[in-house]
C-alpha cells in the first residue's frame, strides 16, 4: 500500500508531533516502506535583514535543525 512515507517534524517546537512519527514509523514497518523525516528551515527574510546575521548563520541553523531532528528520530 505504501512505498515511502514522509514526515514533516517542526523541530522548533517543544510539543513536535510525537504521535504522528510514531504512527508513521508503524506503518512504515507494517508495510516495509521507507519512512523519510522532514524538517523545514524558514528564510531569514530579507537581505537586509541577513546583512546582520553572522556569514555562518545560516550554516549554523542547518546544522543545529539537522542535530534536533537526529536526536527527535531517535
């Protein structure tokens, strides 16, 4: 029925939605489907806006979004 699920996590947020991955990684046994997560960073906004950000800040918040979603995984 299903071949690959994905699950979007807003890794930002104290109360992601535990229930939803669960649900989804059972049906993704149940199925022997892939079960792919997805977290989403949002534009800083305006380049006059990143202007005052640090030339890494984007990097660093990739990274810190992608530590958060490991650790949410497992």
């Amino acid at each position: 029925m299903f071949g690959k699920i994905l699950v979007p996590i807003d890794v930002g947020s104290e109360t992601a939605d535990v229930n939803s991955f669960e649900a989804a990684a059972r049906l993704a046994k149940d199925y022997d489907a892939e079960l792919h997560v997805i977290a989403v960073v949002p534009p800083f906004g305006l380049t006059m806006i990143e202007s005052f950000l640090p030339q890494d800040a984007h990097q660093k918040v990739d990274e810190r979004t992608q530590k958060a979603l490991s650790d949410f995984v497992g």
